[in-house]
C-alpha cells in the first residue's frame, strides 16, 4: 500500500492524500491551493494521475481547501463515489457552484477590464462544472463503515471544525490510517468536540497552529472591545469571513452580545454573501450536528440583515452609517468583501477584523502583517483602517488542543505525518509529538510517497 501527499503537504491548502493498493486508488481530500501564486498554479498543472483511475473520493469537510477541486476532478474524467457526510454535502451544493459562478465571474472582470496577462483570462472550472461534479457525493452519516472499493471500509467521526467536519478513519488490508482532517476547538459554542480515534497504524493530523496558542482572552470580550471602539467612533467594521463556519460562529456571537447589552441593540449587522447566508439556512437543518437547542436553533440569526444581490451590497457599501458587514471571502482572496475593502481600508476610523487563519500569499494575511496597500482588481487600495485579527475566533485547534487530540490515541501509530501547516507550524508540532508522546513523526513534503 502507498500513501502520496499530492497537497496540504508544506502548506495549509490543496489537501489531497493518496491512497493506493494494487489496481484501487482512494483519494482522501481534494482540495484547491490558495495564497501564494507557486501554489495557485498547482491547481492549472495536470492532476499527478489520471483523474479516470481513481477508485473514489472520501471528503473530511467542506472548506475549499479540501474539497474545491473536485469539479476539476469530475471536467477531467473521475466517474466514481464521493463519500463525505450529510451535511458536507449539503455544504458542498453550494459552495462549489459558487465557487465556479466566481471564477468565471473573475475571468469577465480581467477580460473587461483588461488587467490579466491571459488573453483571454479563463476560469479554472464553471459553475456548471461544479453542478456535475455534485451528482458523485454520496452522504454517510457519523460512526457507520462505509464500504469502499478494493475491500477498503471508512468511518467518519466528529472533528468539530465546521458542521459536518469528520476526521477519517479508513481501514484496508490490515492498516487502520487515520485522517484528522481540520479539527476544531474544544468547548466550542456551536460544533461538538472533535473526537479522537482510539487507535491508528498510521496517523495524519493537521498542524495549522501547531506552533502558537490562541491565548486565553476571552473571545465574546475581544470581539465586543473591537466592535464596539469602531461603532463609538463612527466607523464600519469589515469582517472577511469563511461562508461557512466563521460567518455562523460570528452571527452567534454578536446576537449574544447585543442580548446582553454589551453590544448596542440596534447595531446594524449585515451578512453579505449569499453563500452564507444559504450555509446559516443548512446549519439550522442539520440540529444533530450543532450544539444549539431547537429554540435557539430555530431563531438564529434572526436579527442579522441578508444582502443577497449585488444591487443590495452595492447599496450597503454606499450607506454612511456605522455598521458590521460580515462577507466572503475568509482570507480577502475573492468575493464580495473586496469591494466593501476598497471603499472602507483606506478610512483609519474603521476596522477590518480576521477571525481565521490568514494563509500566506492572501490579502488577509498581509493586511494582518502590516500591509500598507493591497492589490484588488488590478489596483492598489491603501489599508489605513485599523486590522485585527481575533485567532481565538479560530475554528482550529491551537497547539495545545492539537495535543489533546492526540493523546486520546491510544497507543504510538508505527508513523505519524504532520500535514496542513506551514513549515514551521509542522515542525513545531512535530516536535511537540515527538518529545510529550514518543511518536515517531514525519513532515512531508509535496509530493512524497510512502510505503505502508
């Protein structure tokens, strides 16, 4: 058996890891790359093997990261089963469609207005791409083997990332590896604890903060501190969020600071991103895979405004007053906060806040740095707004999390791979593995291939 690190090696984007025995091969993930333009490209190059060979395709979650190349996968040939769970796929029926309808809304946006060097510029794939590569998903619900081809089985369990994020316990010809996905926070409001799988030959557990810790500042505080300063000041707080997850864990968040009165009541909060706003409308179907009581559950969001059309965000742009405009993307690389970042960055009374990890190569990740201009549609805005970045609104584990997932193991994996981080972040926490539980570890590389 071979195991081949073809993404989320090196980097915290484009997982994909996999899995071959004999004739049958088994992808785990199928990511895109973000951030650094050597990584984008990665997405253009040809897949590593023939799309058409692969046995089936076995998603931890919905994140693009992890799931935004399957129509390329699909426009290239692939014709067999994705397994994922309930709710995944539910999340994936809107966000790769999306994903595609911004790619070609980008493509005629460059050609329009002339600033790519592509002529024409193309998108990577179309949103009718996407609504083909749906037709493969099949849901598994959380606990039950799945049989896969060549004799392989698959579990999901609870990884508390985001609704519907399972870590991947596959077993074939006598191996039991195990795939943690993105896990999540312990005590997390909304998303049950990621659960650990009690035992594994060979193990990959992300490292996405592997080498720090998201403090223990309160987040409800944090976040009414930041808010609040802007709205006394007249300003607009611009949150990047991931559509789904972020913009769900925000919406909850600020509605119990305005019940409480530690918020304003009448705050105008706005979520700009039809995606969300259509992943808050999933979350309130899936009750089993939240933590929210069915009151709760039924009115939530209920005092945030939905900005579906362009029209309407173009308007909410245009509009004075001090207000919270929660949009896509998590990380400023596409979307419609860009144009909400061009009209509010340059403005020093207001506040652009991250609440996610900021991968490198992306707006939100220089905007956190310090940058004092940022490129968007082919030119450069000033950031003279204030920038937060609120990491206890993370929905990773930190390093102490990571390894507390960890030790529910039971006993050292014969090898365990640290996967989903950037370069120092990885071997940090391996490390941190090797020295508190003797595990032996490997950092790989993209591209490396192992034997099993």
């Amino acid at each position: 058996m071979k195991l081949t690190f073809l993404g989320g090696a090196g980097t915290v984007t484009g997982s994909k890891y996999l899995l071959e025995n004999g004739n049958f091969r088994i992808l785990v993930d199928c990511g895109l790359f973000q951030g650094y333009k050597a990584l984008r490209l990665r997405n253009w190059a040809p897949f590593p093997v023939a799309p058409g060979s692969l046995s089936a395709v076995v998603l931890t979650h919905a994140h693009l990261d992890h799931s935004g190349a399957l129509p390329l996968l699909v426009k290239n040939g692939f014709r067999g089963p994705v397994f994922c769970t309930a709710a995944t796929k539910d999340l994936c029926g809107i966000m790769l469609p999306d994903s595609g309808h911004l790619q070609e809304q980008d493509a005629e946006f460059a050609n329009r207005h002339g600033f790519s060097r592509h002529k024409p510029a193309l998108p990577l794939y179309t949103e009718q791409d996407a609504e083909r590569a749906l037709d493969f998903l099949k849901p598994a619900g959380f606990g039950a083997a799945v049989a896969l081809p060549g004799g392989a089985t698959a579990r999901f369990v609870h990884a508390g990332h985001i609704l519907g994020a399972a870590s991947v316990i596959i077993e074939w010809a006598g191996r039991r590896i195990v795939f943690s996905g993105d896990i999540g926070r312990y005590g997390d409001p909304l998303m049950p604890d990621p659960e650990t799988p009690q035992d594994a030959d060979y193990l990959l557990i992300e490292s996405t903060y592997g080498n720090r810790s998201h403090g223990t500042e309160d987040a409800d505080t944090a976040l009414a501190d930041a808010i609040g300063k802007t709205i006394h000041r007249g300003g607009t707080v611009i949150v990047p969020a991931f559509a789904v997850g972020r913009a769900q864990s925000l919406i909850y968040h600020i509605s119990r600071l305005k019940a409480a009165g530690r918020l304003t009541p009448h705050l105008p909060v706005f979520l700009d991103s039809p995606m969300a706003i259509d992943a808050t409308e999933i979350f309130r179907r899936h009750a089993a895979d939240q933590k929210l009581s069915p009151a709760p559950l039924k009115n939530f969001g209920g005092d945030v405004r939905y900005v579906r059309t362009a029209a309407e965000s173009k308007e909410l742009t245009a509009q004075p007053m001090a207000k919270v405009i929660i949009s896509a993307s998590g990380m400023a690389t596409g979307g419609r906060v860009l144009h909400h970042l061009e009209h509010y960055a340059p403005e020093p009374k207001n506040l652009i806040l991250f609440t996610g990890f900021q991968a490198g190569g992306t707006r939100g990740a220089a905007m956190v740095a310090g940058a004092e201009s940022i490129k968007m549609h082919g030119r450069y805005v000033p950031v003279r707004a204030d920038v937060k970045s609120l990491s206890m609104l993370s929905a990773h584990a930190d390093r102490d999390e990571l390894l507390r997932w960890a030790k529910g193991v039971s006993r050292p994996p014969r090898r365990a791979f640290v996967i989903h981080g950037e370069p120092d972040a990885a071997d940090t926490l391996r490390h941190t593995l090797e020295e508190n539980l003797n595990w032996p570890c490997t950092v790989p590389d993209h591209g490396t291939e192992v034997t099993l």
